[in-house]
C-alpha cells in the first residue's frame, strides 16, 4: 500500500499555475516562495547600502544633494533621505530578508522534511503567514513616498523607530503610520508562522522521533519561534501605543502629558534583543548540519548544542537593557545587564567549540556549503568576541553608538546569518530545485563575500574606537581613510552578489538534474532519503524512526 | 599564536599613542581619541585587557580552525571517528569561558560604578539638545543659556574644523570636577565626547547626568551620537579647556557673545606663540 501511496498523491501541478502559488498551502511552494521574496527584498536592501557606502566613500555630500542623480535621473535628496535609506536598508533586511530567507524559507522547507511529516499542521495558515509578508513590504515602501517630517518624505529615525523622533514631534507625516501598519502585518505574520511551527513540531514528528532525537535545525526553528511568538507582541503593544500617541491624543511616550520615551525603549528591545537571537539561531541549526554532513560525523555534543540553544533564548530575553546604557539607568540596572549579557558567551563558545570538535576526527570534503559553514565560523566567533566588549557598560560609554557598534552586528549579521543563508542555500538547492549548481561560481562567491564583507565591516571597528558615530552622512576629514577603505570592500561583496545571480541562472539553464543526495554518507537527515525536488507531497506513509 | 597577538596589541598602542593630539578624530587611527579624563584613561586600560582577551581567543579559534581543517582533510584521515561526546572536554570550554568572564567583570564593575558614581563636584552646567544644535547654562555662574551651532562648511577658517567646530563653545577649567546635566527640548540627542569617555542620552522630560575633569589644556570635539532627524551629523559639541584665570575672564566677558569669543582667541593665540617659543 504504501508504494501505492507514494505514486498515487504524486500529481504535481503546473509551475505556471497561478493558482498554486497564491491559493498555496503545499510547504514546499510556499517555502520556494518565500526564498524569492528574501531574495528580491535582499536585493532592494542591499542597493540601499550601496546609497550608504556610496555617499560615506568620502567626506561632504556627494549622493545626497541638490545636485547628484543616480544614473542620471534618481535625485536623491538631502540628509534626510540618507537617514530615510539607513533605517529602510535596517527594516528590510531584518523583516524582509533574513526572517523570510530562515524561517519562512528554509524553516518552511525541511521542518517537515526532516521530522518526516507530510506538510506543516495548518497549511491554510501558512498560506496567509506568507501573503502578509508582501503587503507589510508593500506598505514599508511606500512609507518612502509620503511626508515625514517637515519638508521631507520617509521616515529616518533608525530601525529601532525611537520616540520622540517618531512621534508627531518628528515625524508628523503618514509616512511612520504606514510604516507601523507594516510592521503590525509582518508581525502578525510571524506569530502565525510561530504557532505553525509549534504546533508542526510538537505533534506531526514521525514515530520514533523523540524531542531529542530531532535534527538541530528543527530544534533551533523550535527556539526562534518560541521567542517569536513571545517577543513580537511586546512590539505589536509598543507600536499600537504609538500609534495612538500619533493619531488619537494619547501621550504614552509624551513627556508633556506624562509619558515616558524610555519606557518606548525598553518595550523596543524586549522585543529587539530577542530578536536578533531569531536572525541568528536557524543559521547555528544550518551551521550543525553542514558541519557534520561534510565532516562525515555526527554532530558533538548534541544534547549541549540543543540545550545551548534554549538557553540563547531563554537569556535572550533577560539582556535587553544593554542596548540602553546610556539613557541614564541606575548604575546597579546596568550591573546587572552587563553580567547578564556577558552569560550568553557561555552558550555561544560551547557552540563554537563544539562544531570545531565536530570537524575534529572527521574526513572532511570542501564542497561550496562547508565553505560558507567554516567562513560563518571564523566570522561569528570575531563578532561574539567584540559583543563581550561591548556588553561592559563602562566600555560601552566610549563605544555606544559608534561604528564599533555597527561593525559587530554585521559580523553576527551581515557575516553571520547571511554567511548562514547562503551556507544552507547551496546546502539545499539541488533539493529545493532539482538542478546543480556550478560550484567553481559558487566558491568563487564565497570568495568575493568573504573578502568584501571583511573588509567593508573590519576597519569599522577601527572607526568607531576613534569615535564615528552612526547615522551620519558626512563624517569628521579624520575618518576618510577607513571609510573609503570600507566603501571599496562594498564594491568586492557586489561582484560577489552578482556571481550569485550568474551561479542562478546558469543552474536554472543548463538544468543538471540533481540526486536525492549529492552529499554521501554524511547526509543522514530524512530530506535526503527524498528525490530532488521531493514529490509534491511525502511521507503519506510516515517513515520510522529508529 | 602569542606572539601574533602581542606584535598586533603594539601595533594598536604604538599607533594611538603616535597619533594622539588634542581630541579628534586622526586618519588611518585604530583605536580611542587620546585619553584626558580619568574615567577615559581607565576605559582605554579596561579595553587593552579586552583586547588581551578577545584577540588570543579569536587567533585560538582559528588556529584550531586552521588545524582541523588541514589535518582532518578527507585526504590525510579517509576513516571519520564516530566519536561524538567528550564529557571532560565539554567542561572545560564551559568552565574556562566562566572563569575569563569573572576576570572580565572583576575589572568592568569598578570601571562602571567609578563612571556613573558622580564625586564632590565643583560647579555644574546644563545642556540641552535642540534640533540641530545645543544650549549651555552655567547656572553656578549666573550664566543663562547660550547656544552652540556647527560653523558651516562654508564659514570655517583656519584653525577650526569642519562638522566639528561650533559658533560659541562650551569651556571649562582645567582640573575642575563638572557636573554635566543634560536634557532635551524635542527629540532624544546624546551629548558625547570620545576623549572624556562621556556619552549619555537627552533626553525630552528627564534630567541625566555625568562627570568629567578633563587633566590636559586643549579643544576637544565630539558629535551628538543618537540619530536626531535631517541634520543629526551637524550638531557637534566643542569643548575648551583652558586655565582658571581664562575661564574667569570668560565668565565674565558673557559667554555666547564676541567679547567672551575674543577672550578664547586670545588665549589660543598666546598659547601658540608660548610653545613656539618652547621649541
């Protein structure tokens, strides 16, 4: 009966079917979905942190003025629209980006695959979880396009949306209300793919699959949801309660009525800190995977490296305040931020050193993700160090907002989750496709990333020692040198962008038909017991679990 | 792997040292503005112990990296161990990260309370951020507000420098201990000055303060450090620190106007010619 299954639930529609991708409810399509939406708002993001390198490869104004046009035609604006492009690139790669690459992605892909469940618990849900994600974009967008502040269109106060500034005091144009209903509507789906993914991996795992026998992916998807769906209404409340200080008289953050703005902070970053733990900590699951496939050896430590994980969350939430040491807390406040902020190396060095132990006694192969696996390594372990830094309030009062600050969440983002998309990108393209890649072109971008992003994001730290504060268009003359030694490195990470695009199309044409498992005997997780691409539906007959 | 660090940490310190003038940013610098305050000289020691830390650990990840990477190539070990638990050695790297954090908060603690814990201070000033420039008051002085504008591109003369430089400065003796409060009138701005180790939020509604005695004669330039609206990169702060007879004379001459403006020109011209003189 089940080879008789298999067959029979295997008719696929076609790829041109409008229907099957807007009325989706199949995991796998709405996964594909959600991969090209990251794509395309990656692509959005990151041209506007060309505008950024571009106007900060010297000192003075060279984009954003009367006079500059971008290909002859785009004028740009003035200041404002730098910040306007700041705050967008921050906005768009969180939301946009790196949540939809990971979770809706990747997450929405091979949570089912490898607990060996035939699709996600509430398909229908996971339909509107994705449709949401366009609208949100679409609103985020537009935002640009309306009055702001006085004079100009758009809202520049930072990604971490601060009031005043985002208040009617500056910004009172509609610009920052479409902005907070897009915000409302990604958040809403999030918390919709949350519940999805509890409710998946909490009861659709295949006999045998006990909670500690899950693959790590599906443990650190499990993680990042959880503290999706405990953070994101936290900000859900924070933002309703601006914008009724915005449009109804309210003064929750008003000082004049009797609000406090730092109480808008703290709210943020209950949401904020967690947050970046949810960027990060499908990539440590990818990162498991990878290192063990190619090392030939199952992962060490596991317990250690799904107990480090909950334990990343559960302090995620306790931490939040070290992004507010300056705002003038009780000194005892910050002492207790600063130990609190400085536990969560513990679990990060044990995943660190685990992974290396992982490669230690393996036979290791250097296929194109296990280059992106150690690349995310190396540069994961020098942005957690200068977290600790930074986690020290005293230190923070010379570093706090600098470009210190900047350069290492990009080395824990930028370098770090991203180095972690595309590590398991090319981990699970033969999978999701169905073709191969060239590796040569693949490896070839793993170069220029690794090269560019180092050195955009390396003399950063240099920058924000000797004192460059972010958010600004037009820096001291003492500050030229490195920037425009970052600014080159943009342009090395860009030929690297355009390889991935190369590496796309040159796959999706010369259609090289892909094996169920390219990797060998290290590839032990249920996806690769499918064919590439996997039948529409799998496991109508549930696979067992030794 | 030693010996990489230490060549590197002297690299850093040779440099900052070289490059150490008054308080600005210097091209091609990789670390902090030179040190004037006590509280900053104790953040620059607090961050060369953290780099001590941070830097091995970072070249001992990557040595071990760069080792298994070479010796467990599928070419040199064709048979992968099954080994997958080490209980002796899961201790050890949760322990030992533990241990270098107790050090670490052995320095940062003191570090912290001695910053934000203000001494016996001897006059106070308020600031106040406005979008885009700041206000001073001295009111142990008597001295109503004054306001501080950057000094447009197209204004600067010799001597001052671009985006840092401000119309009328804030000025305080040498030595003295001041008692900074700082507010603000509309949006959150931040008051900060990398070579006293200063920085701190003002914000609209609340009165936060913070100290400094600045021990060396000179101009120091910082920028408001949290994003204010269209021209945040445009409201820096300068600080004079001159002697207590020229403060006095300051203080009297009503600082915001040209009279008290000469006097500071005054005492740069004759402290110019004192240490060409010197040479």
């Amino acid at each position: 009966m089940s080879a008789d299954s298999a067959t029979h639930d295997d008719h696929t529609p076609s790829l041109w079917d409008w229907k099957r991708w807007v009325y989706s409810t199949n995991h796998k399509d709405i996964g594909t979905m959600y991969l090209i939406f990251a794509i395309f708002a990656g692509v959005i993001g990151g041209a506007m942190s060309g505008m950024i390198r571009l106007e900060l490869a010297e000192p003075g104004l060279q984009v954003f003025n009367d006079s500059f046009k971008l290909f002859g035609m785009l004028e740009m604006g003035d200041s404002h629209n730098y910040n306007v492009m700041v705050t967008m690139h921050g906005l768009i790669m969180i939301f946009f980006m790196v949540m939809p690459a990971m979770i809706g992605g990747f997450g929405n892909w091979f949570v089912p695959l490898q607990i060996g469940a035939p699709d996600m618990a509430f398909p229908r849900m996971n339909n509107i979880s994705f449709w949401l994600l366009p609208a949100a974009f679409g609103l985020a967008f537009m935002s640009m396009f309306v009055g702001g502040p006085a004079g100009g269109e758009g809202f520049g106060g930072g990604w971490v949306l601060y009031p005043p500034l985002s208040g009617l005091t500056g910004h009172p144009g509609p610009a920052m209300d479409l902005l907070i209903l897009s915000l409302h509507l990604a958040g809403i789906s999030s918390i919709l793919g949350a519940i999805n993914f509890i409710t998946t991996i909490f009861n659709m795992r295949a006999p045998g699959m006990t909670m500690h026998k899950m693959p790590l992916f599906v443990w650190s998807i499990l993680v990042t949801v959880f503290l999706l769906l405990l953070s994101l209404p936290v900000l859900a409340g924070a933002l309703t309660m601006l914008l009724t200080d915005r449009n109804f008289g309210t003064s929750f953050f008003e000082p004049a009525g009797g609000g406090d703005p730092i109480m808008f902070q703290h709210l943020f970053w209950f949401f904020g800190h967690p947050e970046v733990y949810i960027l990060i900590l499908p990539g440590f699951g990818i990162i498991s995977h990878i290192v063990s496939t190619f090392s030939k050896k199952p992962v060490f430590g596991y317990l250690g490296m799904a107990y480090a994980m909950v334990s990343i969350g559960v302090i995620g939430f306790l931490v939040w305040a070290h992004h507010m040491y300056t705002v003038g807390m009780p000194v005892d406040l910050k002492a207790y931020f600063v130990a609190a902020t400085m536990v969560i190396a513990v679990p990060t060095g044990i995943k660190i050193f685990s992974w290396i132990a992982t490669m230690w006694g393996g036979s290791i192969t250097y296929r194109t993700p296990m280059m992106w696996a150690i690349g995310f390594i190396f540069l994961f372990t020098v942005g957690g160090v200068t977290g600790v830094v930074l986690a020290n309030a005293g230190v923070d009062a010379a570093l706090h907002d600098t470009y210190y600050v900047v350069a290492h969440f990009h080395y824990v983002l930028s370098l770090g989750a991203v180095f972690a998309i595309f590590a398991g990108w090319y981990f699970w393209f033969e999978k999701i496709f169905g073709v191969k890649y060239n590796s040569l072109l693949a490896r070839l971008q793993f170069l220029f990333f690794f090269v560019g992003a180092n050195v955009i994001f390396f003399p950063q730290h240099f920058l924000g020692l000797n004192g460059m504060q972010r958010r600004v268009p037009d820096y001291a003359d003492g500050f030229a040198n490195w920037n425009e030694i970052s600014s080159w490195g943009y342009a090395i990470m860009g030929v690297g962008m355009i390889i991935f695009f190369l590496i796309l199309i040159e796959a999706m044409m010369s259609r090289r038909k892909g094996e169920a498992n390219p990797w060998g005997e290290g590839a032990t997780t249920l996806e690769w017991t499918l064919s590439s691409p996997p039948p529409f539906h799998q496991f109508s007959t549930l696979p067992k679990i030794k | 792997m030693r010996f990489l660090a230490a060549i590197a940490l002297t690299w850093i310190t040779a440099t900052t040292a070289a490059m150490a003038n008054t308080g600005i940013p210097t091209d091609g610098a990789l670390g902090f503005q030179h040190a004037v305050t006590p509280i900053m000289e104790r953040i620059v020691e607090f961050h060369d112990l953290l780099l001590w830390i941070i830097v091995p650990i970072t070249l001992f990840v990557t040595a071990l990296l760069a080792y298994v990477m070479v010796r467990y190539r599928a070419k040199a070990n064709p048979v992968p161990s099954k080994n997958s638990h080490n209980t002796l050695l899961e201790v050890i790297w949760t322990g030992l990260p533990v241990l270098i954090l107790m050090v670490i908060s052995f320095y940062s603690f003191p570090l912290l309370y001695m910053s934000d814990e203000i001494p016996e201070t001897d006059f106070t000033i308020k600031a106040t951020g406005y979008q885009w420039y700041w206000g001073y008051e001295y009111p142990d002085h008597g001295v109503e507000q004054y306001l501080s504008n950057m000094i447009p591109e197209d204004e600067i003369v010799d001597g001052q420098e671009r985006l840092l430089s401000v119309d009328y400065p804030l000025v305080v003796p040498l030595n003295a201990t001041v008692r900074l409060q700082v507010t603000a009138a509309d949006v959150i701005h931040n008051w900060a000055m990398p070579s006293f180790g200063s920085k701190i939020d003002a914000v609209p509604g609340r009165l936060n303060e913070i100290w400094f005695q600045v021990t060396e004669l000179g101009t120091y330039y910082g920028q408001c450090s949290e994003l204010c609206g269209r021209l945040h990169g445009y409201m820096p702060i300068e600080v004079r620190v001159v002697s207590q007879d020229v403060f006095d004379a300051w203080i009297a001459a009503e600082p915001g106007t040209d009279d008290a403006n000469a006097i500071l020109a005054q005492n740069t011209a004759d402290r110019a010619t004192r240490l060409a003189q010197l040479d």
